[in-house]
C-alpha cells in the first residue's frame, strides 16, 4: 500500500537542502519504499527544472533505488517565488494538495517573515510545518515566533527539527535507562558524581561563516542539541513512547534546570581558534576566517555548567560544551560515578567506574575496577565496551519520516523551545558584557591550556 506524501521545500536551492535533507530523504525511500513522495522546491534563485531534477537526482544517488530515484525525479517540480509575500504562498499551497508538508530550510529571519506572511491566507487544514533550528534568537522572539506559529497549524503539526532527536543513539538512552536494572537503580545523585555531555569537532568553519558568525558555539549546540540530550538522559520514566508523555517530561526536566549556583559568569567559559594544523590542513585564526566579523566577538568553543533542581539529580553537575577545529573530536556522554564508600583492607584504591555513551561512532564503555594480573590486590580499571547499531537512516530521514507520520516525537515543542533559551540567556548576557574573558586555542589542539583542571 502506497502512502502519498506532498513534500515542499522552501529554500531548496540552499545547502542544507542539498548536503542533509534530500540525502535522508533518500535513506527513507530505502528502507519504507511505501512512501510515494511528490517533491516541490521552491526558493527565490532562478533554476530550471532540469536544473532542479539534477540536484535532487544527485542528493538522492546512491540513497535508495534507482526506481524511487526516479519515481521522485518524475513528479517534482522546481518553483521560483518570493517566500515572504502572502499571494505567492497561497498560490504554491493551492497546488499541494489537502495535507502538504511545508519544509522550511531557511534562515530564523526568512522564517519569521514567512510565517508572518502565512498568517494572512487560508492554510490547508492538515498542513504540517518542519521548522530548522534556532527557533527564534533569544527568549523574547521565541516566544513571538510560539505566538504567530499557534494562529497557522495546532501544535501537534508543528515540527521544530532538531536533528539531533533524529539521531539513533540519543533515543538509545531511553531503552539504556528504563530496560536496564543495572542502570536504572544507579541513575542518581547518591551514585552518580558528574555528568559530561561533549560534543567536540575536528573541523573548522567549513565555509558557513554566514552562520556561524552570527550564532558562535553557545547558540548553535549548547542551547539546543545538548539541553535536549541533557533532558533525555536525566528524564524520569515515561508511561509510554507516546509523543506526549515524553515531551511532558523532557519540557519538566528542562523547567528544573538552571546555571550552576545561579552565576552565568562563574558557570561558563568561552574561548576562540588561533592559526594551527587541523588532519594536516593549516588553519588560519578563526577572525581571519572569510566571512568572519571580529567585532561579534563569536566563540568557537563554550562550555556551561547546569544543575537539575530534582530529588534524582541534586547536587550533581552536568556539564555541557562543544567547540569547533579541535584535535580530539570527542562525541558523547561520560557518566562519572562515585567511589564506593568501603574498600576491604588489603586492596588498593578502587578506580572509580566511569560510563561513555558514544554519539559518534555510536557505542557504550563502562569502566569497571578489576583485579590486575600482576597483582591479586590491585586493583586496575577494566572496559566492557560494544558498538551500538546505526540506524540505516540518516537523522533527517528519521525525522521526515516522523513528519510524513504525524509523530512529531522527534522533534521540539514549543515550551520546551523557550526552556532553552531561558538556560542559556543569562550566559549570553554576561558574555556580552564582557564578564567572561574570551580565551584562545591553537586550531588542531584540545582547547585553552588553563581549561585542562
């Protein structure tokens, strides 16, 4: 049985489009060939529609089948328009049909104009709405944006992506917290000493100065994909995998969460790449980057330290960072927990155990103590690791296949949109009163030298 689905996307000429959308649009024609997907682009550059079918043919190579490949290449169609202007718009949604679903791949500003702009005209009454991330630039015009998104569609068909929630291992820690004795009974702050949640990258500006520029470390990852993975992780247990019940908790979780002792100054740090050697290629300072303005001040590495106001989680601090042109792109979650209260007279000082949950590649360690061949009384550190399962589709393919469903579980609500930016604004504001000196790293190394206490 056929499942008809109309797919447009507004900004399709633009890269994310190109190098995430399509691709995992491809992965999902592979593996749910069910779909039969009717794909529009639309964006405000002049191409043809042979021009059009040659970019989708590229993305989609490779991805899935020949036979989809085509079946997609001989029913899209490329439009050119104003994404802004009322009449235009209502004329692209007269042609999708009754349940379209808009895809907006556009910068936050072009969003909130055409959102705007969409509040004027008639909508389809099932239209569903994907929204890339940042919702908004701060708290106050994320809650504007909230505001205007509630007169188009209900929220139940609003898909704010982040493809992070796409991503097979951070819904592992659902099944790792709630189907594992070993954990679940350990998943607190009488066993649980700090928590990491890192995501280094071992790449540079990588050509999106246009973006990053304006957003730096803090905004682009901190305040959306870790608070979200912070959430998941520390989450009580679901009664259900229903989008509700999970959202519910992830939103009241993130309500709990607060800066460490409530000082954005003394809970954060924020540091900038100098010249250096990054897999070999040479890497100029990051003002010298092309695109870059040096008087936005913009970090390419930040950290912020939060604590959790819940019986399970007081007192334990989490610390979220991530930074870009670093030399150990390090990717996950490390769980440290606490010394055992006793060890038998006659052993050596038990390492503590330590627990990596890897984000990429996707897989688990747990440090264990042991006794050393060596020596019957000493004790070592042991690592029972595995590798975990990669989804055969990519995060953007998870995640339309959760819009074309219905299901917006995989993605952000609204209050939960707002959570973020209310954590982070306060660090914000101090960073940009200068109460928290800007530090360097040469590009290629593991960050600042006075980070490594």
């Amino acid at each position: 049985m056929t499942v008809p689905v109309t797919l447009a996307i507004l900004g399709a000429s633009g890269d994310l489009a190109h190098r995430l959308l399509l691709p995992g649009l491809g992965t999902l024609l592979n593996t749910n060939p069910e779909y039969e997907v009717t794909l529009v682009g639309c964006a405000v550059d002049d191409l043809s529609q042979e021009e059009w079918q040659e970019r989708v043919r590229g993305a989609l190579g490779g991805k899935c089948p020949r036979a989809s490949i085509e079946q997609v290449i001989a029913t899209t169609r490329y439009e050119q328009l104003d994404l802004t202007n009322a009449e235009a718009l209502r004329k692209l949604l007269d042609g999708l049909g009754d349940a379209p679903v808009l895809y907006l791949a556009l910068p936050p500003a072009v969003t909130f104009q055409l959102c705007e702009a969409l509040t004027t005209i008639e909508l389809p009454k099932g239209l569903r709405l994907g929204l890339e991330k940042p919702f908004g630039s701060d708290l106050a015009t994320a809650r504007e944006l909230n505001k205007i998104l509630a007169r188009l569609v209900p929220e139940n068909q609003i898909f704010r992506i982040d493809h992070f929630l796409g991503k097979s291992v951070v819904l592992n820690l659902l099944g790792l917290r709630f189907t594992n004795r070993v954990f679940e009974h350990a998943w607190n702050n009488q066993n649980i000493e700090r928590v990491e949640i890192t995501v280094d990258e071992a790449l540079a500006l990588e050509g999106r100065a246009g973006y990053y520029d304006r957003a730096g470390a803090m905004r682009d990852m901190i305040q959306s994909h870790l608070l979200l993975v912070l959430a998941l992780f520390a989450m009580e247990e679901p009664p259900s995998l229903n989008e509700r019940d999970v959202r519910d908790l992830i939103a009241l979780m993130l309500r709990h969460t607060h800066l460490w002792d409530d000082d954005p100054a003394a809970s954060s740090r924020r540091a900038r790449y100098t010249a250096g050697s990054l897999q070999g290629e040479q890497i100029p300072n990051y003002v010298d980057e092309p695109g870059v303005n040096p008087s936005r001040n913009t970090e390419t590495l930040a950290e912020v330290t939060v604590r959790i106001n819940t019986d399970r989680w007081f007192g334990v601090p989490f610390r979220l960072r991530s930074g870009k042109a670093l030399g150990d792109a390090r990717n996950g979650i490390t769980v440290a927990f606490r010394p055992v209260d006793h060890v038998p007279e006659g052993f050596t000082q038990a390492p503590p155990n330590v627990l990596s949950i890897g984000m990429k590649p996707a897989n688990i360690k747990l440090g264990l103590s042991t006794n050393a061949e060596s020596n019957r009384f000493e004790l070592n550190q042991s690592v029972l690791a595995t590798d975990l399962a990669e989804s055969p589709l990519k995060p953007y393919g998870e995640i339309l296949d959760s819009i074309f469903r219905g299901d917006p579980l995989l993605t952000v609500r609204g209050d939960v949109a707002e959570e973020c930016w209310r954590i982070v604004e306060p660090v914000l504001k101090a960073w940009q009163h200068g109460l928290v000196p800007m530090d360097e790293y040469i590009a290629g190394g593991a960050g600042p030298s006075n980070w490594k206490a």
